[in-house]
C-alpha cells in the first residue's frame, strides 16, 4: 500500500555531475514524480523559484554556490523556507551534517546510495509538505 501518490509531487535536482543527475532524476521519474534540474547553485535557485517544487535534492559541491550556500539561502527567504531539501554528497563528515542540519536540511544522503534508499528518504520528504502544497513565489 502506497502512503503518497508521487505524481502529485515535482523534485527539484540540483547536481552538477551528469552521472548522478541523470541517475536521480530518472529513478525519481520512473517512481512517478515530476523532476525538474539544476547543474549548479545559481541555476538551482532559479529553477526552485519559477519550479515551486514540493521538495528539493541539493548537491552540496556545486560550482557557482555550493549545496550549503544554496540551502542558507532558501531557509532565509520566507517563500521558500518551508521547502525541505535533502542533501546529496559524497561527503559524509559528521561536520557536513550537522552543518547540513542545522542550516535547516530535512536529511542527508552519502553517495554512492542504493536506488531503494532514494526513493525511500524522497517518500519520506515529501510526507514533509501536503500533496499539492506547492511554493508561491
């Protein structure tokens, strides 16, 4: 039995390697959520404000604004706040996360990740937010 019906959910991806992105965004569309991208920080919080997505997959190396910058930014502004974001990295230093955490990240995943353990954390995330419940920017 199925707690959420994914299509009523849109994903924005930000992750500069082309690898994992395509790896994410087409796990995440064949468990039927709508994915939008990003390939760096500065494009991340363009395509997050005209995307309103329901939640938001961050890289945290990213050129232009790191995933961390990108994240203090988002939880700043009060149209975006209320988003949860979880953290992508190969990085896995228990600094990384509580940086990640207290920065105001719902969760934290380390690469290399199992696509069982994606689907799961991204189920997880948006049971965050009602469906439906987009951001007005």
């Amino acid at each position: 039995m199925q707690l959420h019906d994914p299509r009523d959910y849109k994903i924005v991806v930000a992750e500069d390697d082309e690898a994992v992105l395509d790896l994410v965004r087409t796990r995440l569309m064949l468990a039927g959520y709508a994915t939008t991208y990003a390939r760096n920080g500065l494009e991340a919080l363009k395509v997050i404000g005209t995307t309103r997505p329901s939640a938001i997959i961050l890289d945290v190396n990213m050129p232009e604004l790191d995933g961390f910058s990108v994240l203090k930014i988002l939880k700043d502004k009060s149209a975006t706040m209320n988003i949860p974001v979880m953290m992508l990295t190969a990085r896995n230093a228990p600094q990384d996360v509580e940086k990640a955490i207290s920065l105001g990240a719902a969760d934290f995943l380390t690469k290399p990740f199992k696509d069982e353990t994606l689907l799961l954390r991204v189920a997880r995330l948006v049971r965050v937010r009602p469906a439906g419940d987009t951001v007005q920017v």
